[in-house]
C-alpha cells in the first residue's frame, strides 16, 4: 500500500482545474493560498463521491490528494479565492462578512457538469473578522457526515469530499484540534453575494453576478420578459421544495442567516442543525439561538423571510418594486403544495384528496402532544394495516384512544390505495437512518482518539438510509437518554 501512496505525484495524474468565478474579477474575491496543516491525516474520504467528480484511485487516496485537500498543496492551474459577500444574521444587517475560513479551490469537470470544490477551514482570509480561519475535528465530522446524509435522503444540498485532521490546536470552549471539510456544489453563491453588492451601491457588480448566476445556472431566466424578476421566482421556488423537504424529514438547519442561503437552493454551512428526535414543533437545535429564530417551525416563514432580503437585494435591476412582489409570491404556493407532497408521500398516498389535509395536520397534533420519536413513528408506519392492532406504531403513544381515532380515519383513507403501492412508496419515503446528533457524537468520541472507523459507518448507513443494513439496527434505535444533554451552538 504504502508503494501507492507515497508514488512520485507524476506518476498519478491528478485532476485537471477550472475557475469560472475567479473569472468574475476581484470586486468578488481576494486570490490567496490555504494555510498549511502540519502532518495531516485522513478521517474521511467519500469514495462514492470521488468517482462522481472523476477522482480516480490511487491518486485519491494518494499523499498528494491528503495534501492537496488540507490546503498543504497547490495542485497547477489552481486559482484559490475566498469571496466577499455580507448578510442579515438573526434578523440584523450584520455588513460584511465573506469566506472567513473557506477557500475555493477550482472546478472539476464531472458527468454532471462542473462542481466547485472548496476547503472549510483553510486558514485565515481577509473576511476572517476575529476568527482564526480554522474549523474544528468535531464540526468537520457533523458537516461531512449531514451533507451525505441530506444528499441520501433526496434533500439539495452541498456535498462533502473528505475530511482531513491534524494535530494543530484550535481554541474554541476548549482546545480542540483542526481539521479541514472538502465540499463541493455547483456554486457556493449565498443570498449574502447579492447583499453585499446591493448593500454598497455597486450596481455593476450585483449585475454581473446575477448574470453570471443566470447564464450558469437558471438559463431559462435568460429569455424571462424580466430575467432578474425570474431568478428571484426560480430561487424562490428551489427554496421552498428545499425547506419543505426539511420540515418532512425532521431537519433543523440552526443558522438561516442569509449568508447561509444558497442561491441555488442547497442546504448549506452545516453548523448547529439537527434531526428531531422527539417531535416538538417548536425545537431549537442551535444553543446559542436564545429567541428561537430558527426553531424548527419557524424554518419555513424564514426561508421566506430570507428570499425578501434577496428581492430587496435585486431591486437595483428591476424596473418596480412589483416585480419583486410577484416573484417572491410563488414561494407561497410553492412551499404548501411541496410539503403536502412529501407529507402524502410519507403516509403512502400515491394521489390526492381533500381530506388528506386534516389527516396530515391530525397526525401532526398527535407526534406533538406525545412527543413521539419522529423518524422511527414514519418508518413504523411503512407496517401499519387497517383494522390490526399495529401495536408498533400505536405503542410509540400514550394517549392510544386519539391514535385509534387517527388511525380508523387512516385506514378508511387508505382503502382505495393498493397495499404494495404504498408500502413501496413510505419505504422510500421514510428514512431508517436518520444522522442524530447523538450517533455524531459517537463517532467524533471516537475520531478524537483516532479511530474513524465510526465516521465511516456512518457515512455508508446515511448515503443509503432507506435500506435496511442488517446488523446496524442499533444506529436505527431511539436515543439514549444523554442525547438530550448535548448542546450544539454556532462554535465550529
Ligand atoms: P457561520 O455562522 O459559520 O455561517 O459564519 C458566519 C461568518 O463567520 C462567515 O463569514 C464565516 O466565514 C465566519 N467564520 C465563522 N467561523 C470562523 C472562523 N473560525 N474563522 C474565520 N471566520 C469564521
Ligand atoms: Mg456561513
């Protein structure tokens, strides 16, 4: 093995680079190198997505890859940046921000067209502000781990590489060590890069970043009667299918400040987010969030909240302040008739009804009162059958006269709709393995004692969590009473 990857960089040929965005000219950017790591290691390479972006073995498991994704190397060809972009951040103007610790390495050409490819944690940037550039073992493992889960779920989101580690001390509560994410999208282009340009009456650059944004990504924008008015609709649109996949599965995003908006409609900067264990309407996963801002209900009215500051932010290139209006009314339709749908997928109905409404909202009511363990309560429906006594599911209540009422009203639902049909679809719908912050805690426990193989069961159980993986039920299970004390803030 040790042959493979300590073999001459030219023997293996590595990939070969493209920057469009550096192309945008430096009101976007400062063009600067990653700061290196010292003797880096692995903690998680994502085979699967290697061979999706075209990175080959052995060069991606090589010396030179380790390297070259801890900011150690720079491969030829490469044109590193860390963007500026400013944002709302709880609600407030918070001026400029940018890519504090995230440097962008280039675009790979891959099957599905170029994906970017950027280092979380890289080392200090112009847009650092008091921080020091770096991202910690345990958040690197959490992003890796949620954007493959959110990605197995079906979920847009933007995807992770690798994670490498290194014995450099970072201080955040505590010293903890750094480590470096390698994420990649096709553009990692906030609602904050509009913002900022808007915000500083640099009308020119706001421009050519919504063209840039249409030509690459929304070309039906292009030939729009109103192309700007179009993108804020289209953006809309991706935002609440995005949202209301969330609020399906049970995510908690924790941070919807602007700039963790994406403007292509991914999840992105995973940060302080959770799954719902117990179902509470209200949860608030992210410690630091004192007011509830991004509680689990909230999420859909801020996305929209968010998609306001954008309008705002694109008014410069409308001709009236309607157009903006109108583009942001499609979320409103949008969002229900996406969540309704996923809902309806969830309890197998392959078609809609009217009463389906009551039936979602009279579940819900129910999860609630109970606190009923989200994701097992959906994935022990996929078994329930009208008139038995489904006591795996009914048994996850106390209150088991409401279930039966809700139940009866199920079944009668359910008449028309053929059992293999349905049992298909909540197998695909509703995920057995969902990424709980107590099995990420687990697995960064581990990792701190250096072993990673926890990292990697994991991400292989989340790439593909509609499947069963016999053996691994434990990772399926409820979670242990501790999972309650852990408290995740913005420190990453
Ligand atoms: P976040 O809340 O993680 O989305 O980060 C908000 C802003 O703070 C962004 O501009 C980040 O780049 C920046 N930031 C967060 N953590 C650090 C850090 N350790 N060093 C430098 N900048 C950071
Ligand atoms: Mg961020």
């Amino acid at each position: 093995m040790n042959a493979v990857i300590n073999a001459p960089p030219a023997a293996i040929p590595g990939p070969a680079w493209n920057n469009r965005f550096a192309a945008l000219g430096p009101d976007f950017f400062t063009a600067l190198q990653p700061t290196p790591l010292q003797t880096p290691y692995w903690i998680g390479r994502n085979e699967a997505l290697a061979r999706e972006l075209g990175l080959l073995e052995p060069w991606f498991s090589s010396q030179e890859s380790l390297e070259l994704f801890t900011g150690n190397k720079v491969a030829q060809g490469l044109q590193p940046l860390a963007s500026v972009y400013s944002g709302h951040q709880f609600g407030q103007w918070a001026g400029q921000l940018g890519d504090g610790r995230a440097i962008l390495l280039g675009e790979l050409q891959t099957g599905a067209g170029p994906r970017e490819i950027q280092l979380k944690g890289a080392g200090l940037t112009p847009y650092s502000r008091m921080g020091d550039g770096r991202a910690v073992l345990r958040s690197s493992i959490r992003e890796y781990l949620c954007s493959e889960a959110m990605h197995g779920l079906g979920i847009p989101t933007t995807r992770a590489l690798c994670v490498t580690g290194s014995s450099a001390k970072v201080r955040r509560e505590e010293i903890e060590t750094a480590a470096v994410v390698t994420r990649t999208a096709p553009s990692f282009i906030r609602f904050g890069h509009f913002e900022h340009f808007s915000y500083n009456d640099q009308h020119d650059q706001l421009k050519i970043l919504a063209d840039f944004v249409i030509d690459n990504f929304y070309p039906a924008c292009r030939v729009a009667a109103q192309p700007y008015a179009a993108l804020l609709q289209a953006v809309s649109e991706r935002t609440a299918t995005m949202v209301a996949a969330w609020q399906a599965v049970g995510f908690c995003h924790g941070v919807m400040n602007t700039d963790n908006m994406s403007i292509l409609g991914l999840t992105i900067d995973y940060g302080p987010f959770q799954f719902l264990d117990a179902f509470d309407p209200g949860h608030i996963c992210n410690h630091s969030d004192t007011q509830g801002r991004y509680a689990y209900n909230k999420q859909p009215n801020i996305a929209y909240w968010n998609l306001f500051c954008l309008g705002q932010a694109l008014l410069p290139l409308m001709d009236a302040q309607a157009q903006a209006l109108a583009a942001l009314e499609s979320y409103k339709t949008v969002f229900p008739q996406a969540l309704e749908g996923r809902m309806r997928a969830k309890l197998g109905l392959p078609d809609a009804l009217p009463e389906d409404k009551a039936l979602i909202e009279g579940i819900f009511q129910l999860l609630a009162a109970d606190k009923v363990d989200y994701s097992i309560f959906w994935r022990r429906l996929g078994g329930f059958a009208p008139g038995a006594g489904n006591e795996p599911v009914r048994d996850l209540f106390l209150d088991r006269t409401d279930f039966d009422a809700w139940a009866l009203q199920y079944s009668e639902r359910l008449e028309p709709v053929d059992h293999g049909l349905r049992a298909d679809l909540m197998l695909k719908t509703n995920p057995k393995y969902v990424f709980r912050n107590h099995l990420g805690e687990q697995a960064i426990r581990a990792a701190k004692l250096q072993d990673f193989s926890g990292v990697d069961t994991l991400l292989k159980l989340l790439q593909a969590p509609f499947e069963e993986h016999p053996g691994q039920e434990t990772f399926a299970g409820f979670p242990p009473d501790w999972a309650t004390s852990i408290e995740i803030s913005c420190s990453s």
